[in-house]
DNA sequence: CGCCTTTGACCGGCGC
DNA sequence: GCGCCGGTCAAAGGCG
C-alpha cells in the first residue's frame, strides 16, 4: 500500500491552514475541547475532523505512533500513539467511528510526567486556538459550542466521555 | 544522517 | 485448557 513515510507528529495545525477553513461558513474546532473542558488523564473524547481532514484531531501535543491495528467488528484500524516527549508515558489510542468517519473517539491511557506538563499542554491548546482563529483567548465566547455532553463512562471508571462540537460562526 | 511511520509478529488477558 | 482478540514491540524502509 502506498504510505507517506515520515513525521506524522500531531501537533496544532500551522496558521496555513486557517485560510481555507474561514472561507467556510464555519468550521469545527477540534483543539479547544480540551481548553474548555479539560478531561481526566487518562480519560476519554470524541473529536470531529473537517471533510477533508487528513490526519487524526490533534489535541496540541506532539504523539509518535507506534501501532495499527484492524480491530474486529470495526471499519477503521484503531492508532495507538505515544507522547513525543521522552519519558512521558501518556499514550492515546485513536478510534474512527465506523458510522460517522469524520468523528474519532481518543482514548487517553497513561499521564504526562507532571502538573507542569499539563500545564504546558493546556498553554500549547490555548495557543492553537489563537493560531488557527487568530483571536485572543478572552474572545473564545464568540465560538458557538453546538454540542457538549458529558455522561458518565459506561465502561470505565476513570474518566467521563466527551461528545463536543466547537463550531465557529462567521 | 537521524528520526519517524509502517507492518508483521509476539505476548498477555479474557471468554467459552 | 484452548482459542481469540487487543495492545505492544522490533526491524526495515522512507523522508526531510
């Protein structure tokens, strides 16, 4: 099969990107979700991706994958990445939705080395909300969140399941 | 040249 | 006890 060798680090999209996604109507907003509401480490979130989209939603850290699989009853092979950062021993496992290929369940297992490292995350998040809307943080109201549920997880005890869609309103 | 992705194989856990 | 499934590891190849 044909692959793209090289990086596939996540990491917030480059300000590029922002042109074609204003000149939508709107957009979602995949990197605020943990700005706003940050989940429990490890814990679990639905993202959705642009049409178009080509890699997995990036939360703004930078995840080194080291696995595929085809899981069974699934459409999509499940990612498995870990932290970029050496030592760190947060890994996520990444998810398609077999009935709706533009959303992905993120699965957080592991936790970063310390409060300072979330800290850091939460900064990176903060500024690839900027980045990408070029807007200050004080100004995240004028984003319509559509949708933001958050139920228990039926599955484990550790975390709560994240179902949100950030919306931007031009 | 170094780093990263891809991919197949291996190992452990769980269910029957 | 056996088989299946999911998660991780390690080698090879490719790109910047």
């Amino acid at each position: 099969m044909m692959m793209s060798k090289g990086k596939e680090i996540i990491h917030p999209a480059p300000s590029s990107s922002t042109a074609s996604q204003q000149e939508s109507p709107h957009f979602s907003l995949i990197v605020a979700l943990r700005v706003v509401t940050a989940p429990p480490n490890p814990g679990r979130e639905y993202v959705e991706a642009r049409p178009g989209e080509k890699i997995p939603p990036e939360d703004g850290l930078s995840w080194r994958k080291y696995g595929q699989r085809l899981v069974l009853g699934e459409k999509y092979p499940r990612k498995y990445y870990r932290c970029a950062r050496c030592c760190c021993g947060a890994t996520k496992m990444i998810r398609r939705i077999d009935t709706e290929p533009l959303t992905f369940e993120v699965t957080y297992g592991g936790s970063h080395n310390s409060d300072q490292e979330n800290n850091n995350q939460n900064e990176q998040l903060l500024l690839a909300v900027q980045t990408q809307v070029g807007r200050t943080v004080g100004e995240l109201s004028d984003f319509y969140i559509r949708e933001m549920v958050s139920t228990p997880n039926n599955s484990s005890s550790t975390g709560v399941v994240f179902s949100t869609r950030i919306q931007y309103l031009t």
